[in-house]
C-alpha cells in the first residue's frame, strides 16, 4: 500500500526506476549472482552506508577488507540517492552497490537471502530491528561499526525510555558487536540497552579518510583562479537550508575588502541546488553553476559565487580555500566533517551545533586548529582576519593537519575485530 508513496519520494529525489523494487528487497541480477558466487567462498560483506557521511567514513574500511578478504566480496548499500551517487564514485572497489531494503520483514527476507551475507557492517548507528532481529535468526552477525549516539539522539531516548526502553533491550540484542567511537558514545550505548561486553571503543574511522586525487575541475578551477587572479578564495562546503543567507553575509563583508575574491558555495543535499542559485542571485551576485561549466572554456570574471551543485567534489575543492567553512552548523543540523580541511592545512571554521562531530570539535578549538562562530557576520569577520594574518592562518592550519594526522588508526583496530567475528562464525559453521 505505501509502495506509491516511495515510488513518488523517489521519483522526486532523482532516484533510478530500480530503487524501489531494490527497497523493496528485490537486488539487482548482476549483485544476487556476485552474491550466490560469494556464498561459495565463505560469503559476503554487507556495509551499510546511509548516506554521503558514512559513505565517506566506510572508504578506508572497505578498502582495508578489501585487501585483508580478497576472496570475499564486498557489497555496500545506501539509503539515499545522494549516498550511493558518491559510494559509485569513492567506492569503486565494492562488489555491488544497491539500497538498503526497507526495515519490513518480507524485504529484508529477500535481501538478506540474495546477498547471503556472512557478517553485515551498519555504520554509525542505524537501528533497524526487523533487520537485526531477521539476521539474528539466520546467524548472520551484525556489527555496528563506527557507533555513535549524538547527545541529542540519547536525550531524545531518555525522554521517551518509560516507552522505548524495553524495545531497545531486545532490539540491541540481536547485534553481534558495537564498535564506538568514543567512550561517550559506549557509555550511551550500554544505557539504551546494548551488553556492555559486545562494546568497545575502536575510534572515529572519519580521522582514517585520505584526500581524494586531484580532479579535472580541480586543477581547471586552479589555473582560472590563478589566471584571473582570484583572492582570496573562500569555500563554504557542505552548507544547508537557512545557513546560505549568513554565509553569503559573511562573504559580503569580505568581499567589501577584496573585490575580486571568489566564494565556492557547496549545498548540502542536491535539492538545496537550486534553490541555493536563486537565493545568491536574488542578492545581487553572480552566480555560475559548476554543472553548467564548460572547461574548455574560463571562469566568468565577473562570477562572485561558483555554486558546486556536483556530488563528491567539495573535499578536493578545500585545497584551493584561502578561508574554509563547514556548514551544517550555524543551524541545529548537528554539523559536518571539518577534517576534509584539515587535509590540506585549512582550519576548519564552524557553527555551535557540532553535536555528530563534538569530541572532533573539541579537539580542534583545544589545539587552536579550528574556530568556532556563532553567525554570519562574526564568520565575515573571522573570514578577515585570517586572510590578513598569514602567521595564524597557517600556525592554525598545520595544527588541524596534525589532529588529522594523530587520530589515525580506528580502521586497523575496526578490521581485527571484524576479522576476530568472520573467524569465529567460520568456525562455528
């Protein structure tokens, strides 16, 4: 009965025709026929990615199972289109690449019986009991990598335990492991249900990811900067709804300073895209699209905002920043990733709500690698101020490089255990 609804949600978002019958359990032929294959082997690795976050933080895990398994294959799902546009892109040594069934029993059955898989790895901490309690019954183990419960997720659990309590005891039960990121994050864990002794804490993967090579665009974008003589560039990445009126605030005040400076706005989601165009336009600027570039041709001299209405593309981008920004934060939308900066010696600057990524952000304005601003016009201004203080901009830039540098090392811990697993069901079969 709700199939045409998902068939319209979808339809809606640029999903392919197939990803209904995929939500709906039915695998594509290519993937079922790697799986039946796989079963043979010892089975499957199935990671499930959400979304472009844990998508990013699952690359150096799949990599590294890649290598450590070569004789299994390895299977991701998404749950949004936008994830599994970038999982196509970053994860191209995966086996398949589909969406994840919806959490009702008949879908999850299907999927679960054509990929067949030997160990399912759920990134961060998506819980879906159908999912857990149907693998359970089919002795697949199930580890939660990467876990995380954000402080607003476990107060919104708290508030309605008296209801959910007991559903979460048994729900948790079926996983095989949870593998935190931070002793917080185990800490909450425990208190929602999980058995404190399948929890340990391996670390935050996202500290294990690698800067993507240097693109076409990224080297045109380059020369076209350098040409023009565009500065200072500013890349604000990852920015949502509501949050691209401050950042076009901040921009404003500091390209009444430099004229000729060049603002990089990444939307977060593809439905911001234009929506995101029209609220730069309608505040006198000029916009050009990068989907609309040609580049064989230049960069418009008279273009103020290059709007990345492109998928896997920002983190690149940030080499070229003179000033970064990392959106998802100066509204209540938890934050983003601030180590893609980091990578390339950029401080990372970023709003109050850091709630998905706050042992990181801590870390960051601890060691004077990161700032944190509270609006638009104070990010305008912290914008200047690091532009004309090249000694702090690049002290605070080596100091986000080495936290990104120093944090390295969840993905060989998150790989024993899962080997530990696969061993141990190996043995048990």
């Amino acid at each position: 009965m709700l199939a045409p609804y998902f068939a319209l949600r979808g339809w809606r978002s640029g999903e392919p025709a197939s990803a209904l019958q995929e939500r709906l359990g039915i695998i594509p032929r290519e993937i079922a026929a790697r799986a039946s294959m796989a079963a043979n082997a010892g089975g499957a690795i199935w990671i499930h990615a959400v979304s472009v976050g844990e998508v990013l933080a699952s690359k150096p895990l799949v990599e590294a199972l890649k290598r450590q398994f070569s004789g299994r294959a390895v299977f991701v799902s998404t749950t949004t289109e936008t994830g599994r546009r970038l999982a196509r892109t970053r994860l191209q040594c995966a086996d398949g690449i589909f969406y994840f069934p919806l959490d009702w029993v008949v879908p999850v059955r299907k999927a679960l019986k054509s990929i067949q898989p030997a160990l399912v790895i759920i990134m961060e901490t998506e819980i879906w009991p159908n999912f857990l309690h149907e693998a359970q019954r089919r002795g697949i183990s199930v580890i939660f990598a990467n876990a995380r419960i954000s402080e607003r997720s476990f107060a919104r659990f708290n508030q309605w335990k008296f209801l959910v309590g007991d559903f979460f005891v048994r729900t948790l039960q079926d996983a095989a492991q949870f593998l935190a990121q931070t002793p917080e994050d185990a800490n909450r864990l425990a208190a929602m249900g999980a058995p404190e002794t399948l929890i340990e804490v391996t670390g935050n993967l996202k500290y294990d990811g690698s800067p993507p090579e240097t693109s076409q665009f990224v080297i045109w974008l380059k020369n076209q900067i350098s040409t023009q003589e565009r500065w200072p560039v500013l890349v604000a990445g990852s920015v949502v709804a509501d949050e691209e009126e401050a950042v076009l605030a901040a921009y404003d005040i500091v390209q009444r300073q430099w004229r000729h400076a060049l603002l990089v706005l990444a939307p977060r989601k593809p439905d911001r895209f234009a929506a995101a165009a029209e609220i730069v336009s309608a505040g006198g600027w000029e916009v050009v699209r990068r989907t609309h570039l040609d580049l064989n041709s230049t960069l418009s001299e008279n273009a103020d905002v290059l709007l990345l209405d492109s998928i896997g593309e920002l983190a690149a981008i940030y080499s070229l920043a003179d000033a970064a920004f990392v959106g998802g934060s100066l509204v209540p939308a938890g934050g983003h990733n601030i180590l893609e900066p980091a990578w390339f010696s950029r401080p990372p600057i970023f709003g109050p709500s850091m709630e998905n990524f706050q042992e990181m952000a801590e870390a960051f304005l601890s060691a004077r690698a990161g700032i944190q601003v509270s609006s638009g016009t104070q990010l305008g201004k912290v914008w200047v101020q690091l532009i004309e203080d090249d000694a702090t901009r690049e002290r605070m830039g080596r100091a986000a490089y080495e936290i990104s540098e120093r944090n390295r090392g969840a993905t060989e811990r998150t790989l024993e255990r899962i080997t530990s697993t696969l061993n141990g069901s190996a043995q048990s079969s």
